[in-house]
C-alpha cells in the first residue's frame, strides 16, 4: 500500500484492536477486521447509517421492513423520516424523496416511472384493457380513467359511499355516481424536491352507464398505478356484467387478485420497461437494462404487499379468491360467483 505501519498502531477501526491477518477489510480509508466490517455493515442503521441502539439488556434494537432489506433505528419510525408512499422504503441520510406536495413523498427509484397526469396514463389503461380482453373479459363500456389528486379522490369516495367506506388509505375508485372531480390534464414539473405547476380542471362526470369513470391516485409508479387501474376495472367489469351486492370480501378480493395476476403478467413478460419508456414523455434517459430488473422487484413488491395484506377484505379476499381460482380456474370462480355470491370452496 505504500504506508508502513507498527503492527501495534494498524488497529481496526471498530474495535481499535490491532490487525495482525493478513486479509483485512478497508472502507472509506479505515482498515477493519474482516469479522467487525461484517458486524458493522450489519448492525447500521440504514437510514442514519449509525450503529443501531442497543437496549439496556445490550441487544441491538431495531425495526425492519419484511420485504426489503431495510434494518433501521426504531425511532425513525416516528421521527419524521420521510417514507415513500409506493414501496415504503424509509429515506436515507444522502437521498432526496421528493414530495408530491400532498403529504405524500416518493424514492427515486419509484420516481422513475412515476406516471403524473391523465394524458400520460391512457397508453397504461389501454394494455391494462387489453389484458382484460385477452383474458376473455372485455369491456364493452368505455369507462374514462382519471388522474385525480390525493384530496379529489378522498371526496370523491365520501361522496360515492355517502362517507361510509374503511379503507386506510384508498388509491383508486370506481365511480358510479354523477360527480364533478378535478382530473391532472397536465403534466407538473418536477423542481427542486416537489412538484410545480399541478393544475386540476373539474371534469363532469356523466352517467351514460353504470360505471361513470375509474379515477386513480397520481404520482405513482407505472406499475403500482396499473395495479390499482386493474383492481378498479375489475369492479367495472363485475358492475357491467351485472354482478351485484357482493359480500366486500368477494368483490374486493376477486379485484386484488386481477391487480396481481396482472402484476405477475408484467413482470414474467418483462415489457414494463420498455412500455414505460414508450408510453411515458418523461425525459429520463435510459429506462432499459438495468432499469427493468429495477422495476420487477418494484413490481414483486406490489404483489407481495397484495398477498401479505393483513385486512380481512383486501388480504383475506385475496387469499379465498386466489385460493378458489387455483382450484377451479377463474372462468368457473366468477361464474360461482354470479350464481351464488360467495367463492366455490
Ligand atoms: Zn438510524
Ligand atoms: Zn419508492
Ligand atoms: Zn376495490
């Protein structure tokens, strides 16, 4: 290396004892032992990146996130660190989530195809119906999809359930009612670490069928929002097809489990890149390569959220309905359900 030592002062940095292996680690110019360079990279917080708090018994406490390897101090938990509204990940010292002005933050890497207005989001609804017609369920109807704000949306449901509804945080509807809500025709720049420049226009919504619109939440990435335009079409299917008063378990399940069937579709075909780079007029260069396995793990993480949903409506309805169409085929489980409401067991 060039720089000679005493034996006694090459000391590791963790535990300033000194090195006498041959084979060390070095990080950032600091020689460590190869077994406390381990110790340390594990037990650091990945949000502060400082050695995680040990507890008065001396364990280290931490909390982590079931699905990425995110090990991070508990108090982050309520410390205002930022959270991306779309995977979860909590912000790390050095990153800049940026803020899409409404409470919500979103990572970078979920930036990337981050779909913002109405106009951009049409070449996204128009695969998601195709796949619904490859899958033999057409929709005759057709049902506008809108970008709506986090605030448009929540009135929105509090008008179309008249204020009864017990979903956390809702991310899409379908509206069957005559509303007025403001759609993002134009697409907000992006400055500085928000947004600039969102304008709504109040769209009427008219009813010339059953299903007046599908609106969904903006500012999500391609795959999440596909996921919700998914859900949401499949209760526009089930209304269309004259599906009706289905227990919520039902109805909602049979809708998670289209998001995810939709979800795997994506990623076992492996075009989510590159339709995202042809549909999208985002100005970010290269969304190929590297940029695809990016977005499967995005895309199995939607999937995993689906499945490990703890609601009995949403994770309990996904489990019976992914379980009944495993056993009879989705043909036969919708069928059943027509006829008798529930999932055939
Ligand atoms: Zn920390
Ligand atoms: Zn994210
Ligand atoms: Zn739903």
């Amino acid at each position: 290396m060039g720089i000679f030592y005493h034996p006694e002062c090459f000391c590791c940095r963790a535990c300033r004892y000194p090195i006498t292996e041959q084979e060390f680690s070095l990080s950032e110019k600091h020689a460590y032992h190869k077994n406390c360079f381990k110790d340390m990279i594990q037990y650091k917080c990945e949000v502060c990146l400082q050695y995680l708090p040990t507890n008065g018994a001396g364990l280290i406490e931490y909390q982590f996130h079931p699905f990425w390897p995110q090990k991070y101090c508990s108090v982050h938990e309520h410390d205002n660190t930022a959270r991306c509204c779309s995977c979860e990940r909590l912000e790390f010292v050095n990153t800049r989530y940026v803020s899409l002005g409404d409470g919500r933050s979103l990572c970078l890497e979920c930036m990337e195809s981050a779909i913002m207005d109405t106009g951009d989001c049409q070449p996204l609804y128009h695969t998601i119906r195709d796949y619904y017609e490859g899958m033999n369920m057409k929709l005759e109807q057709q049902v506008p999809m809108l970008l709506v704000e986090r605030k448009a949306l929540n009135e929105a449901i509090v008008k179309e359930t008249y204020g009864f509804h017990n979903m956390p945080e809702a991310r899409g509807l379908c509206v069957s009612e005559e509303q007025t809500v403001a759609s993002i025709p134009k697409k907000p720049k992006v400055g500085g670490h928000g947004l600039i420049g969102i304008r709504s226009q109040p769209q009427k919504l008219t009813r010339r069928c059953e299903i007046t619109a599908i609106l969904v939440l903006h500012g999500l990435p391609r795959l999440l929002t596909g996921a919700i335009i998914a859900h949401e079409l499949m209760h526009s299917w089930l209304r269309l097809k004259g599906y009706r008063n289905l227990n919520p378990e039902v109805e909602e399940g049979i809708c998670q489990l289209l998001s995810y069937m939709w979800l795997e579709s994506e990623i076992i075909s492996g075009t989510s890149s590159t339709s995202a780079a042809s549909s999208s007029s985002s100005s970010s260069a290269s969304k190929k390569g590297g940029k695809s396995r990016l977005d499967n793990k995005l895309g199995e993480f939607f999937m995993y959220q689906i499945a490990n949903d703890s609601t009995p409506v949403y994770g309990g309805g996904f489990r019976a309905a992914s379980a009944a169409v495993n056993n009879y085929g989705l043909r036969r489980t919708l069928d059943h359900i027509l006829l008798t409401g529930s999932f055939p067991v």
